[in-house]
C-alpha cells in the first residue's frame, strides 16, 4: 500500500507543478481577474468584517452562552409550534437587514444550539433576503410588480425550502430530537425579558452600523440614514450599561472604552472603523477578563470567528476572481451572463438563480446590478430568479453552511433555493410578457 500513497503524492506534485507551469500570467483577463478578487477581499474586508461579522460573531457567541438549549427548542426546535417556528424565521429579515455571509454566524449559533434543521434554514434563508429597506428600493427602482413578487416570494420561499428540509432529512431530525429529549433542564440565570432586551440592543448596533444609504437624499430612509450612528450610539450606550447592572461588568473598564471610542471619533472625524475597532477590542479584553459567564461568552464567539471568517475570505476571493465586482468583472465576461438572461426560457431563468447563488451580493448592491442587466435585456422573470436566488446564497456562504451542517445538507438547501427561484422567475416572466 506504501506505492500508492507515494504515486499520489507525486500526481499532486506534477498537477501543481504543471499548473504553475501554464498558470496564464500576463493574459489580460486573467490578470483582471487576479486583481479583481484581491479588491474584493479587499473592500469586503473595510465595509464588512469590522461592522457586520464582528457584531455578528458577539451576538452568536452570545445565543450560545446566554440563551438556553430548551428555550431554543421550544421555539424553533423540532417539536415547537410549527406555526411560530415558521413564523419567526421566516420574517427575521425585517429585523435583520444584514447580507448573505453576516447571517451566518447567527444561523450556526442557533443551531448548533438545537434549532430544528426547518426553521433554522428558513432564517438562514430569510435574514438576508427579507430586507425590508432592498424590498421598498426594488419596487421602486425596478418597478412596483418586481417589488411585490420579491417580498411575497422571499417569504413563501423561506417557509417552503425550511418545510423541504425539515421532511428530507426527517429521520436524522427525529434522532436529533430523541438526543435532545435526554439532555437535562439547564438553569436558567436570567429572566427571559433580560436577555431579549440584551439581545435587541446588539441587534440595534448591528443593523444601524450597516443601515444603507438611499438613493433619495429625502424620506425616512435617509432621516434613519443621516442619523445612522447617532441611533448606533444611543444603542451602544444601552448596550454597556445591560452589561453593567444585568451581567456584572465593572463600570470603569466600560466607561474606559466609551472614552477612548469618543477621542477616537474626535480624532478620526467621519471614519466609523477605528472607533468601531476600539469599541470591540475593548468589549473583548472586558469580558475576558469579568467573570466565568461573559469569559464563556468571549469564548464562544471566537469559536465561531475562527470557523467562519477564513471560509469567507477564501469565498470572497474566489468568487471575486469568477465574476469580479458589481461594477466591473472577473474572468467570466459580463456580457456573456446579460446574454444568458434575456426573454423568459428555462434555461434563462436558470442561468440567473445559479449566477444570482454564486456571487456575493452586499446588501442593496443586487438592485443597481439589475438595473442595468434589464437595461442591456434581461428578462423579468430571470430578474426575479437574481433577486430571489442571489441576496440569500453566495459562494463564501456555502463554504460556511457546508461547515456547518455538511455537504449533504447543503447541497439540498442550494438546490432548493434555485430550483424554487427559477420556477418562480418562469412563472412571473410568462405573466408579464
């Protein structure tokens, strides 16, 4: 047996060898694209690591530490009220208007603390997807039909694709739900009241730190906008002070941060990275360093950062290189995805739900692309695919799913979703044609 480990390792020398050889450097869509996914990682890293996945990564750790199993399972487990489960899930985008790799870490939270595999994938589905603010900008940028389909679909979606796992994997769901049956009662620390109002202030933080900016500079969308980190300051402040009177998080160490997070926004001026980077350098070296509860609370959102993040900047870099930026292109030209999409076949409908699940989408970003792919022909039901296919899944997303709930898992939940999103995108291109 020895022969055949050393011929493998010599086929993987000469196929990397012979892929240094004729790696095609100098060829100008090549190069482009090399750059492409270096800028990508780039700006995903500047506008969201720092203030989406970070708070994200808290939150998560949070729900694992702060939030018991059996109040998880009462509310989306597998024996819950499948009425409130699908309910919950299937609107968390409402509240979370966050993109496809920021809703991660809070799907991994949830069901790795025993969430049914249901109404864990219709929250995964439905936080990015159900964007309240992307819905308004479609109808009114897109047209008001496109509107309506997406937020009537992305709801429907949400609560079928959640049902369709739940009953493929059922067997597994039914073992997964005897195992929990047997695990004892966990002491509950807190009043659930405490840990709900705990929760709303980071998910506060969370969505007004990354509140998109409007097309209009009028409205209440761009008030919220304009005020965006006054509203995430009043929800900081709220935050440290739960942290002090509920979790027992000395007052000094907290008033310490705020002040270096206020002399850093003095300093710095309308750059909300640094003091947003103090902000959580300091919250990790408090909590680390409080008592065993917010200890195990630090902890646990490390672990989830450790997972995550790499997968996604590997994600992020890869899917830069295929299809490149909204704004420009990788090593597959733009004009050939326009030139898949037109008129309202199968095949176009298709093309659009596998583009749309492959490439990452930051949120509001998908509705500028259509714009202009429906200006150069694409279709309305290949657009509707796009939109219910693409703000949902990406290419750094799966790679996270994967680790999370396996291969197989995955491999349904992307086929479901663009399965779903093509014969949504037939059906709306063929009443409005």
């Amino acid at each position: 047996m020895e022969w055949k480990t050393e011929w493998k390792k010599l086929f993987w020398m000469v196929v990397a060898f012979l892929g240094c050889f004729f790696l095609p450097v100098g060829k100008i869509n090549f190069d482009n694209a090399v750059i492409e996914s270096l800028q990508l990682v780039k700006w995903y890293a500047e506008e969201h690591v720092l203030l989406c996945l970070i708070p994200a990564f808290f939150i998560a750790g949070a729900v694992s530490v702060f939030i018991s199993q059996a109040s998880v399972m009462k509310y989306l487990g597998a024996t819950a009220n499948k009425f409130i489960a699908y309910g919950v899930a299937s609107v968390s985008g409402t509240i979370l208007a966050v993109c496809s790799c920021t809703i991660l870490p809070l799907f991994s939270g949830i069901y790795k603390m025993g969430a049914g595999l249901g109404p864990a994938t219709a929250f995964l589905y439905s936080g990015p997807a159900i964007n309240v603010l992307a819905i308004v900008l479609t109808a009114k940028i897109l047209g008001l039909k496109l509107g309506i389909a997406r937020a009537v679909g992305a709801v429907v979606f949400s609560v079928v694709i959640g049902l369709c796992m739940h009953l493929i994997f059922i067997k597994e769901e039914k073992k997964k739900l005897d195992r929990q049956m047997m695990m004892p009662e966990p002491e509950i620390k807190r009043p659930l009241y405490k840990n709900a109002i705990y929760f709303f202030s980071m998910i506060g933080i969370l969505v007004f730190a990354n509140w998109g900016k409007p097309q209009e500079a009028s409205g209440i969308w761009y008030l919220i906008y304009s005020s965006k980190w006054i509203i995430t300051s009043v929800f900081y402040l709220f935050f440290n002070s739960i942290l002090w009177k509920w979790f027992d998080v000395k007052i000094w160490k907290l008033l310490v941060v705020m002040i270096l997070v206020l002399i850093s926004r003095l300093v710095i001026g309308d750059n909300p990275l640094v003091p947003f980077s103090i902000g959580f350098i300091g919250l990790s070296f408090t909590i680390n360093t409080e008592n065993s509860e917010t200890k195990e609370w630090f902890s646990s959102s490390w672990i989830f950062a450790k997972q995550i993040l790499p997968l996604l900047l590997f994600g992020v870099l890869i899917a830069g290189f295929l299809l490149g930026r909204p704004e420009t292109e990788g090593i597959i030209p733009k004009e050939w995805i326009a030139g898949l999409v037109g008129g309202n076949s199968i095949k176009a409908n298709l093309f659009a739900s596998i583009a749309g699940a492959f490439m990452y989408f930051a949120t509001l970003t998908e509705v500028p692309i259509l714009q202009g792919l429906l200006g150069n022909g694409m279709g309305q039901g290949p657009a509707l695919a796009l939109l219910l296919a693409g703000p949902a899944l990406s290419l750094p997303n799966m790679l996270v799913i994967r680790s999370v709930m396996g291969t197989k898992k995955t491999i349904v939940f992307v086929f479901l979703v663009i399965v779903m999103a093509t014969v949504s995108g037939v059906i709306f291109g063929g009443f409005n044609a």
